[in-house]
C-alpha cells in the first residue's frame, strides 16, 4: 500500500510539472526565417533563458498569411504534453515597442512597414502608398482624385479635334 501511495505522489508531481509547462509566455527574443521563434522565458547568469525553436505561427494552405513576429513581441506558447519541444505558438499581445496600431474597438488596422490598413464602418483607408500589379476593375460607385470624379460620367472643357491636349476634368 505504501508503495502505491508513493507512485501516486510521484505520478501527481509529475502531472503538476507536466500542467506548469504546458503554457509558456515571453517575449520574442531570436527570429530566424528557416528555424522560426526563440522565446525569452527568464534572466540567467549567462544570459537569457531561451525557449526551443518554435515554428511561425500562421496559418498554411489554401489560405496563407506571412506576418512575422518582431523581437520583443510578446507570445505564448502551449505545450499539451508539458515537453517544450512539442510546443504551439500563438500570438500574444502588445508591450513596450510593441504598441497596438489603434485603440479603436471597432475598426481593424493592420500596420506595418509604413502603411497602415484600417477597416471600420464598410470603409477601407489606406495610410502610405500604392502600387497596382494588374488590372484594377471598378463596378458602380465612383473614383475621385482632388475632390474630381474621374468615372465615366466627368466631363472635358476645351475638346478639340486633331492633336491638341483638353482641360481637365470638370
């Protein structure tokens, strides 16, 4: 009987190990393309504690992104089993450098590199330049540039035949 008692007190040290990894969170801390993520889990003598490589978290198939993490990004990372090498990681939230784009609870804005995307109330808003690769099709509404329709309904001032250049649009 003490025996049992004894691999039970084992097997309950071993599940409380096993629940306390199973959920990690830190701060990006070393990024590379081919390997993925290292997090930084502690301070130690000899310099931080580092997770194992975890691979990027995004998603892959018919529908793929490629938003890679920054250093310093906070994640977490969970482990079922409680074995850092069998980990999934999954994006944190905002710290220090790493600020949150908006603080608009009813918009999503997507920034980076310089642009910055926001959708809210059916509207698209584009902070930074573009660039069209291909065809650009526009179906009912209109286009304007400087407060001027430019659609199939603007009209020209000064049309004359031959090679002459006309006025802007009306």
């Amino acid at each position: 009987m003490i025996d049992s008692m004894v691999a039970m007190k084992a097997d309950l040290e071993m599940l409380k190990t096993a629940f306390g990894n199973a959920i990690k969170v830190g701060p990006v801390e070393e990024i590379d393309a081919a390997k993925g993520y290292r997090l930084k889990l502690s301070d130690g003598a000899d310099g931080p504690y580092l997770s194992p490589w975890y691979p990027h978290p995004e998603s892959g198939g018919q529908s793929s992104s490629w938003m890679p993490l920054s250093k310093g990004q906070i994640v977490g990372v969970i482990h079922p089993s409680g074995d850092p090498r069998q980990g999934i990681m999954l994006r944190g939230g905002f710290a220090g450098e790493n600020s949150p784009p908006s603080d608009d609870l009813a918009a999503n804005v997507l920034k980076a590199f310089g642009v910055t995307v926001t959708m809210k109330d059916g509207k698209v808003t584009l902070e930074g330049d573009l660039q069209v690769v291909g065809n650009a099709d526009f179906e009912g509404g209109h286009v304007q540039h400087n407060g001027t329709t430019i659609d199939d309904t603007h009209k020209h001032g000064g049309v004359i035949k031959g090679g002459d250049l006309t006025d802007p649009p009306v």
